[in-house]
C-alpha cells in the first residue's frame, strides 16, 4: 500500500499559470484565487494551498500542493496526471523527504515524465 504524502511537489516544463489552473479545476474542483502575483500564484481547494511558481528552476515551474487531499497519493501520481493533461515534461521526486533531510538527501532521485515514458534521473 502507497503511503499518502503530506504534501506534493511537481515541476512542469515551460508551464503557465492559466492552463495549470484549468487543469486542477477539473481534477479538484473549484478553486479560489487567494494572490495572483507575478511570481507566484496562491489558489485554494477546499481546504488545500496551492502554489504554482513559473520561475521556479530554470526552465520549469513549481506546482506545490501544501496539504495533500487531493485524490493523489503522492508527488508521482499527481505528476502522471498533470502530464497526461496537459502533455508537458513533467519531473517530481522518486520519494517522500522528512523535514529534516533538508536538501542534502543523497537517496534522493528524480523521475523526468516526457512524452508519454517515465525515466529515473540525477537533476542537479
């Protein structure tokens, strides 16, 4: 059994705010606009923030769902739907993380979503 994650954290290829927006709509249901800055978009679903970064790294945007009830188990499943939505390269982390790992997880790997194949990789 697939444990759910606290939260999910994916990030999408040349992604824009708008047709991101359209897609959780539909996978989640209706969605507040909480801030609509240039940076960083803050929607909310019922009781979940959602924080979607365009500029996040490089040439990829952030999609953080901060607490997890969405009907996705973790960063991996939530990332196989937002690609076959919206056919982007999407990548997510192969694992959960705990607070105090911090970003020097050496057991962390990457998994790249690309037309329609899922690859394991080291994004550095």
């Amino acid at each position: 059994m697939t444990e759910r994650f606290p939260d999910i954290e994916i990030y999408l290829m040349k992604a824009e705010a708008q047709p991101v927006q359209q897609w959780l709509q539909q996978a989640l249901g209706s969605l507040t606009v909480k801030n609509d800055s240039s940076e960083t978009q803050h929607w909310q679903a019922g009781d979940m923030d959602i924080y979607f970064t365009e500029n996040a790294e490089k040439n990829f945007s952030s999609l953080w769902i901060k607490q997890n009830h969405s009907p996705w188990l973790n960063d991996l499943e939530c990332a196989r739907a937002a690609h076959a939505a919206l056919a982007c390269e999407i990548r997510c982390s192969d694992s959960g993380w705990q607070e105090n790992e911090g970003d020097n997880n050496p057991g962390q790997g990457w998994i790249k979503l690309i037309r329609g194949e899922e690859k394991s990789f080291t994004w550095k």
